[in-house]
C-alpha cells in the first residue's frame, strides 16, 4: 500500500504542520504512566523539527464524552515530551478559539505547541466538518501519525482531510508497513495466534486471516463460543449467544485450518485462591455440575499450539490464551508468548498487537523479541479484516 509521506513534501521550513498523535495513555496523579505512545510519536516530530517546522500537536485522551474533564487534560505529557525532544514543548488548554490562535500565531520554526484533548468536544467523535475545518485553519499542511486510530472517522483524522494537504507521519507509515506484510506478502508456513474475550471483535479477523493462513490457533474466552455451539459444557464460562451461530458456521467453514484446544484449566471460583482442575474437550461432558469457569487452554494445548508455532514463517499474535491478571491463572498466556517471541526472534516474521499481549510480553521482557509491535488495537484488528480505515483511505496515492 503506497501512502504520501512526509518525505515527499518539499519545503516544511517554517510551515504549520498539524500532526495528529495518539496520547492517549495512562496518567495518575499528573505522571504519565505507560510512555510508548508517545515516543513512537518521536521519529515524525523529530523529521519536522529538522526541517524546522512549526509543530502542532493534537490528540485524545480517554473518554470526556464532549465535556471538558480536568482529569484528562492532555497537560501533563507536557513534561515527557520535553523529556524526549530536548526542547520546550508549548502548551494551550483548548484545541479552538482565541487562546489556541494566539499561541499558534507566536510559533516559530523548530518550535512545538501541544494543544488540550480534542474530545473536550462532541464534535470531535461526530466527524463534523466545521469543527475540521477549525482544526484545518490552524496549518498548512496535516500530518497523521496516529495509526491507532486511523480506524476511527473523527474529524483530526478522516474529515480534516478534506481541508489540508494530507500526509502520512513516519510511525504510521511503520504501522502499515508491517501489518501488510503479514496479509499481502505472506511468508509460509503462516500461523495467527487469536485470544481475547469478545469474538465479535475477533471474527472477521479469524475469517480474513483463514483465507490467507495455513492455521489460526484460538484461544482465551472467544473460544468459549466455539465450545459451546458444539455442545460442549463450558459451566459459567462467558460467552456471546448471539454469535453461536456465527462461530459454528465459521468453525465448519474452516474446520482444516482453525485449531481449538484439546485441554482447558478450570476453577469453581475465580480467585487466586481458586484450585485449577485441568480437563481434556471429550471430558466436559462428563462434569455434571456447570459450577465451574474456564480460566486457560491447558498445558496440552500449550505443547500442541507451540508444534505449529515452531514451523512458522509468519506469526501474529493478539490476544490472551485465558485470564492473565490473576498470575496463578496466566500458564498458558505466558507460554504462548515465549514461543512466539521465541519464534519471531528467530525464522518467523512476528507482529504482535494489542494492550492485554503486549502487557504480557513486557512483564516476561520478550517485547522487544518480535519484529514488529504494534501500538494499535482496534486499527490493527480492523486492518487485518482487510478494511480500508478511514484515516488511511485519505493518504492513499492515486
């Protein structure tokens, strides 16, 4: 996929660039707590700085519902960036109006100006073309650096391009580069390893990443809804009813490609005091009780999945095998992981994605293993569907 970039504009000395980023990250107490974000942001902020433009920063954080929420102001990544660009990052407490002007109109080049959290407006999320337009009046030149959520249609990524030159920053451009290697230059043999809770979220990943790969091995609670339209007793473990039918027909579809697991842990109550019973699928039925909850694929299915692990050229992981947050409770999770990065380290080409895996492989410190991590959740999923995501669709070469 060939997208404008950066690197194609001629002259940014001294231009306005808007650069939407993606902040949205943790913060307690006015510190700043999971910092990747934000230096992934660094190799496009630091290229306009080169070419000494004037910066404009904007983002999101978290979910004010359009009101403005002293807690998510954007004010104290102020600190960090300061930290990572050695320079004296300017900052405004709104996204519009005079103050915002005001500041803007006394930048120069080289100089950086972050702006507060474009959702304080409603109309951010409503992709309004007024409010796109406010955004568009500010530069000369937009600069999506945000891939993250480039699968979002908000006004600073999918209507301000319709007022502004549009270009691809570098990390977006990193993003994309990765994730089409891993659906459009396929190296095989080619596995997917697919966990999480919600299949609704996950299915028509599953069923794109079917039609391209050799094997899609499943786990974590999505699998539950496979289980369970085979009439398998899954006790009280969470599932989806609406999309039984779904993952019945899906599993029949591709029954030679997708792979369930052979054993799961299980445990009558969800604690870290719980004790773990293991079961093989064939033996479910013979629990006559349903008071009990699937926690983790078990360890044969650890030893099973890692067989097709080790034969891959290509990897994908996103996704938990069960509920790694009790630690007693991550086995299978944690043994998953260390046989991707295992593998991605050495033949596979591995991309990882997703807050709850990447969370996993740092505590085991395996993430800088894979060849490719990225920072996206919902746009990596949606980019794997095989979409074309509205904040990408506008920087597409013609």
């Amino acid at each position: 996929m060939k997208l404008k970039s950066i690197k194609q504009i001629k002259n940014l000395d001294s231009k306005l660039v808007l650069v939407r980023v993606d902040y949205n990250v943790t913060i307690k107490n006015g510190r700043v707590l999971d910092t990747e974000r934000i230096e992934r942001s660094y190799s496009t902020i630091n290229y306009l700085l080169k070419k000494r433009a004037k910066i404009i920063l904007m983002a999101h954080l978290g979910r004010p519902k359009g009101e403005v929420v002293p807690e998510l102001s954007l004010k104290p990544i102020v600190k960090y960036l300061n930290k990572i660009t050695r320079r004296k990052v300017k900052f405004v407490p709104d996204c519009l109006g005079s103050k915002v002007l005001n500041a803007v109109s006394k930048l120069k080049a080289g100089q950086i100006l972050l702006l507060e959290n474009l959702r304080f407006y409603p109309q951010e999320k409503e992709n309004e073309s007024k409010f796109a337009r406010q955004l568009a009046d500010l530069a000369d030149i937009y600069v999506n650096s945000a891939f993250s959520v480039s699968h979002r249609a908000h006004a600073s990524v999918s209507a301000i391009t319709r007022y502004l030159p549009a270009y691809a920053g570098l990390n977006l451009l990193e993003e994309v580069e990765a994730l089409s290697k891993v659906i459009r230059s396929v190296k095989r043999p080619a596995i997917a390893i697919i966990g999480g809770v919600k299949i609704a979220t996950k299915i028509n990943v599953i069923e794109n990443l079917a039609k391209k790969y050799d094997y899609i091995l499943l786990g974590g609670a999505l699998v539950n809804n496979f289980f369970r339209s085979q009439n398998l007793n899954i006790g009280k473990s969470i599932y989806d009813p609406q999309d039984l039918k779904l993952a019945k027909k899906l599993y029949q579809k591709y029954k030679e490609k997708i792979v369930l697991p052979i054993d799961v842990r299980t445990v009558k109550k969800i604690s870290a005091q719980g004790k773990i019973e293991t079961y093989r699928l064939f033996e479910l039925n013979k629990i006559k009780s349903k008071n009990f909850y699937i926690i983790d694929i078990g360890p044969k299915t650890q030893i099973y999945f890692e067989s097709f692990i080790k034969q891959a050229q290509t990897l994908v992981l996103n996704g938990p095998m069960g509920m790694f947050e009790i630690e007693k409770f991550s086995q299978g999770s944690n043994y998953i992981a260390q046989a991707f990065a295992l593998q991605a380290k050495g033949p596979a080409f591995g991309v990882v994605g997703g807050g709850e895996t990447l969370t996993i492989l740092e505590q085991q410190g395996l993430k800088k293993w894979p060849d490719f991590v990225s920072t996206a959740g919902g746009a990596m999923l949606e980019f794997l569907e095989g979409k074309t995501l509205p904040g990408i669709k506008p920087l597409k070469n013609n």
